[in-house]
C-alpha cells in the first residue's frame, strides 16, 4: 500500500516502488497494455523500427493541412537532409 498509518497520522511509503498506488490503478493498466502496439521508444528512423500507421496518419493530415498532395515525416533533421530532400525534390515541390 502506498499510504500507511503511523501513529495515528496518514504517511505515504516512499520506501516502495509503488508509492503513487498506480500499480492499482484501472487507467494505468489500460495505457501500459496500449502501449505495447508501438512501445515506449521514439519509433524512429522508420529503416530501423518500420513504419507504423500513426506515421501515415500523421502525413495523411499533414498533407491535407498543407494542401499538398503528399507530405514525408523525419525523425530528426539529418535524416531529412541526408535522405528525403535529396530523393523527393522536384519542379513545384516544398520542402519545410
């Protein structure tokens, strides 16, 4: 248990790796079974981890917002220079 009665006074047990009392907790245990679809990690560069549906969703709708046909996300700013602005460029294209 999280909390405990010492001395007639409600104290919470720090000593314990549950000293929120999550590891009761009914949402908790939702979103770590949730979790589990895409882990914990960044879920990037995709050449490592794959592509996952929340990254097509993500370029549907920033596509849309931008009014462009098609829309690439990176994981980071090399990755970007060193692969999509090279490959993807051409008349009419614009690149953020």
């Amino acid at each position: 248990q999280p909390q405990h009665v010492v001395n007639g006074k409600k104290c919470v047990n720090f000593a314990s790796f549950n000293f929120l009392g999550l590891l009761d907790n009914a949402r908790v245990k939702v979103a770590a079974l949730a979790s589990l679809k895409y882990g914990v990690g960044t879920s990037g560069p995709r050449g490592f981890y794959g592509t996952f549906d929340v990254h097509l969703d993500l370029e549907d709708r920033l596509a849309k917002f931008m009014k462009t046909e098609e829309a690439i996300i990176c994981s980071h700013g090399f990755a970007t220079i060193a692969s999509a602005i090279p490959l993807t460029p051409r008349e009419a294209t614009l690149c953020l």
